[in-house]
C-alpha cells in the first residue's frame, strides 16, 4: 500500500501523470514545462493531501498567485548593455557591448574620466589618501589601481557587475545625475559629472557626459550588466593649483606635505561628490 501523504509534506507535483492532473494543473504544466512546474513546487505551491483511499490519493496543488519568486532570474529585454567597458589609458573612453540590435540613438564608443590618485584643496577630510601630487610619478600605478586600495582615488581596474542604480544619487549640497556603483565597498560609480575631456579627473568614479550617462543608465541592469577596467591611468600633475607636493603645496597647505596628506585618511571612501 502506498505511503499516505502527510499535512505540511512537500511533493514533486510531477509524480502524478499529468492526464490524471485536473485541466487547469494540465494547462499550467503545458504552459511552463516539466522545470516550470518543479520550480513552482520549490517555491509557490502549496500542497496538501486529497481526500481518497490510501491507493489512489495524490498531492493537491494550489498555485499561488503572488508575485513569482526573485531567485528565478529573468533575462531582461533586449536591446540592453552587456559590458561596459572602461579604458583607462589616454584618451580615456568608454566602450559598449550590447545584447541586441542598439537603439539608433545610442553610442558605442564615448569618453570618459576616471580616477586620478590625489585630492583636491577644498576636499573634505578623508577623501583621498593623496592631498597633493608629484610630477613626474603616476599616483595611479600599481597597486593604487587595485580594487583594493582604499583612498586611492584611482578607478580600480578588473571585471565588476553593476551592483545598484540611482537616478538621483543624493550629495552633500545637491545630487549626482544616473548613478550606477560597480564597486560600492569604495564608493565607486558611473555617473554624469562635468567636465569629461578622456583625462583622469575624478576620485575614482567614472564620469560620464549627460547624454551618454543617462543612455547607458536607461539600458544597463543590475547585476546583468558587466564593467571590465583595463589599461593604466596616467593622470596628471597640475601647477599652480595648490595639489604638485613640495614647498609651493606646503605653503598653501600651511604645514609639511606629509601632514596635508595625513588629514586626509580619515577612513571616507572616495567618491565624486567633492569633485
């Protein structure tokens, strides 16, 4: 005699023929399929005994009629952004790859400026490691281009998911335009910001032009969507500004280098609200 089925059990919806099933079980398993069904058991089912002999009895089985479950991962609609890709040597850009045919009026190809190693004067304390620069060395060398270089201030290089989208993304004293992070453990985002000229610029985000920011914002998916960073910054070191370290710099600074280097790394992840 055949197990009778217990309150509170889980059955493979399956085990039953499936021109035993009602007509609406068998419109639903013709609809989703063998794996349809199994993932529905797995998750939004509910089952419970029929009544019957111990011979004949099977699983009754409700379908709920909530929203499907997020661990079923969907496809999203093409056309959409596969990669970002991200190229840091000069003249910095940004490249695409896409699934489907791109709308007409998307780009392919577009500058960008990314990380340049170092903080500004007007910088809040924390922001960059670096308060100053020197000419003639690369603050973005290795390892300062390492996901894991924390106050860097260089866009990091490696492969990356986009990780959250914000169309507004709040700041100290306004908002930041089609924000997306790719590496949130250091603040680090696509985004509009001005000026883009193809040089490093940034605290380490990738900066993107209005039009461009908000066309690859509109078609780029969390978790889908793939950034890959390649290449080597090569930012420059600017006079006269108040960041070439040496004695103009500690002047300005009103203390040594090492010290205006010092305030800095109070621990704030970079970000491109100070920039």
């Amino acid at each position: 005699m055949a197990d009778v089925p217990k309150a509170g059990r889980h059955f493979v919806a399956l085990a039953r023929p499936s021109h035993d099933l009602p007509d609406s079980k068998n419109a639903l398993q013709r609809a989703v399929g063998n794996q349809g069904m199994m993932r529905l058991a797995n998750s939004h089912i509910s089952l419970a005994p029929s009544h019957g002999t111990a011979d004949t009895v099977a699983p009754r089985v409700t379908v709920s009629q909530s929203a499907p479950d997020d661990r079923i991962m969907r496809a999203p609609a093409e056309p959409y952004v596969r990669q970002i890709n991200v190229d840091l040597n000069s003249p910095q850009n940004v490249t695409l790859d896409w699934q489907g045919i791109p709308p007409d009026e998307a780009r392919s190809k577009f500058r960008c400026s990314t990380g340049k190693g170092y903080g500004d004067p007007d910088d809040p304390p924390g922001i960059c490691n670096r308060g100053c620069c020197t000419t003639g060395t690369n603050p973005c060398a290795s390892p300062f281009d390492q996901p894991k270089s924390s106050g860097s201030c260089c866009t990091p290089v490696g492969h990356f998911f986009i990780q959250s989208k914000e169309r507004e993304h709040p700041v100290e004293g306004g908002t930041i335009p089609f924000w997306m992070y790719f590496y949130s453990t250091r603040g680090i985002a696509v985004h509009e910001y001005s000026p883009v000229d193809g040089t490093p610029l940034s605290h380490g985000c990738v900066r993107l032009d209005s039009v461009n920011a908000e066309m690859l914002f509109n078609h780029s998916y969390v978790n889908t969507t793939r950034v890959s960073v390649s290449g080597t910054a090569t930012p420059a070191c600017p006079t006269a500004t108040g960041v070439a370290c040496g004695k103009a710099a500690a002047n300005e600074a009103g203390g040594p280098p090492q010290q205006q280097e010092a305030s800095a790394g109070g621990g704030r992840e970079e970000t491109d609200a100070g920039a």
